[in-house]
C-alpha cells in the first residue's frame, strides 16, 4: 500500500486480495435467520486495485466518487451499490457523523472476476477501510472490524491483511493463523453467476437439522499443508454442484490432474485446485486447456496463501 497523502490529493493504493475458501462448515440458522459457519480463509496473490484520492478542490458537494476500469471492469456498478462507496460512507458516518466530511474519489481497478465466491468486492471494500483508516485514523481496531462486519462476512477478513485466518459467525470472528509456505494454484472461473442466498437455500437445512460436528486441529497444525489437505470441504459443494452438472464435470476433470486439493470456493461458481509445485500445476493447465475442457482465458495461475 502506498503512503497516505500526497501533492496531487492521492491518498493511497491498496492491492485488494481474492480469497479462497479451503473449508466452509454451514450449520444451524442463528435468530436473525443466518446460518452460522466454520471457514478456512486463505489470501491468493489474483488482486483488484484501490486508489482513493481527495476530491478536487471547489467540489460541489462532500461526497463519494467511483470509477472503475480493468480488465473485468463489465458490469461492476459504478455507484451507491457498491462495496466500496458504502464502505466510505459507512466509514464517514462513523466518524464525521453530521459534520462536514470530505470529498473522496475512489478508482477501482477489477481483476477478480464477480459472482465467483472469490469476494473481489470484499476485498475492494476492505481495501478502501484500510486507505481511509491510514488517512483519517479516528477508529480503533476493534471498531474498524465491526464496521467491515456490517458491511459484509468476508470484509473483516480482507481488512485486517493477513494471508490465511479461520472464521466464525458469518466469517466476523476471526483468528488469524500462521499460514504455510504458499504452494502454486489454478482458479478455474465459469460464466454461470451463483447468488449466495440461492445456494444457502439449495443447502435445504433447517434449524432443527445443524449439520455434523466439525473438529479441527489446532492452529499450529493448520500451518501444515499436510493437515490443510484433509480439512479442505465445502458444504455448498453438493447443492451447488446438483444444480449446475458442468461445474461437476469441471472439477472432476480438475481433480483428475492430480492436484493436492480441488474444490469449489464459497458459493461459487469459481473451482480452486492447489499444486506441490509449479511443475504439476503447469501439466495440468496444459492438460486442461490442451483437451479442450477448459478455455485458458477460465485458467489463472495464483500462489496461496499470500
């Protein structure tokens, strides 16, 4: 990240990280009708970019500007509905609430593909809490994190910087974790776009029905690739995969190239698999691509977690 403030009103840039999800436990809905999860968060080094800048000097209004452009820029919104204009708002409500607060312009640069289960808006926003944080430091940790919190279940995770945590309650508790040494991965990305809230419903559990225990070992373990490749499970995987058989077919073709771990990621629809070395990894993009099953352009090589 860049320092904060500068001559020209550039007051940052954060590097805005894609996540994974090694494992996702989903059990018993909580009062507010949200199902309680277990997860296993890792960082992979795919990243949007964020730059926040203040206002022009003679601005009409204090505000929040967005512009947004890259690669997968398509379809992102531009305005209100996006993470990180609520995140600045959010952020200036909690701190300036009625009083005059600052122009901000936010530039943001998509390079993770939506409606993934990669949380690239997450990562914008948390992004984007960390800059205004750095500029206007008026909140504590612990005040940042329940603002990301009411944002969003990954936003804590993609604030607080660190490579791989483990995560309750939505993903709002968080305990980060000494991660192993990061090992080469393929995302394999899909056009078909998977609402969250449809998947939760496919999962068809009732509060009546929590799901199994889930036991971990403890996090000096889960340092260890060896014990990581035994946790990695997804309880969307069924339902999602049930609805959408080409997704199935995908990762069986995946886990057919021989990769430590295959998956699927948060809801969907993007598949992950991990590699012992780059080697493999690239005989299985060769493998991939060369028999037609994957287009290149679905393939992107990561290092996880970062």
């Amino acid at each position: 990240m860049t320092p904060p403030g500068d001559a020209s009103g550039l007051i940052g840039t954060a590097e805005a990280h894609a996540k994974i999800n090694l494992r996702l436990r989903v059990f018993a809905r909580d009062a507010t009708g949200f199902h309680g999860v277990e997860t296993l968060l890792a960082r992979t080094s795919l990243t949007d970019a964020v730059s926040l800048s203040v206002a022009e000097p003679g601005a009409a209004s204090s505000g929040v500007s967005l512009s947004v452009d890259g690669p997968l820029a398509g379809g992102v919104p531009d305005g209100p509905d996006n993470l990180c204009w609520r995140a600045a708002e959010l952020f200036f409500d909690r701190v300036f609430g009625r009083r005059t607060r600052p122009s901000v312009c936010i530039r943001l640069t998509k390079r993770i593909p939506m409606g993934g289960g990669l949380g690239g808006g997450s990562a914008d926003a948390g992004a984007t809490l960390r800059l205004l944080a750095d500029r206007w430091p008026r909140l504590d940790e612990r005040e940042l994190v329940e603002l990301a919190g009411e944002l969003g279940s990954d936003i804590p995770f993609a604030l607080i910087g660190v490579p791989m945590a483990l995560g309750w309650e939505r993903g709002r508790r968080l305990l980060p974790l000494r991660p192993p040494r990061p090992r080469p991965a393929l995302l394999v990305f899909s056009p078909i776009h998977i609402s969250t809230p449809e998947a939760y419903r496919w999962l068809g559990r009732t509060d009546a029905d929590p799901g199994a225990a889930s036991i971990l070992p403890g996090p000096t373990r889960l340092g260890d690739w060896e014990s990581l490749e035994r946790l990695i499970r997804n309880d969307l995987h069924a339902p999602v995969l049930d609805h959408h058989p080409e997704l199935s077919s995908t990762l069986e073709r995946l886990r057919a190239c021989d990769p430590a771990a295959a998956a699927m990621t948060g809801s969907g629809s993007a598949l992950f698999a991990v590699f012992r070395d780059a080697e493999a990894r690239a005989r299985a993009r060769h493998r991939l691509t060369d028999s037609g099953s994957v287009g290149d352009p679905n393939l992107v090589d990561v290092q996880l977690p970062v």
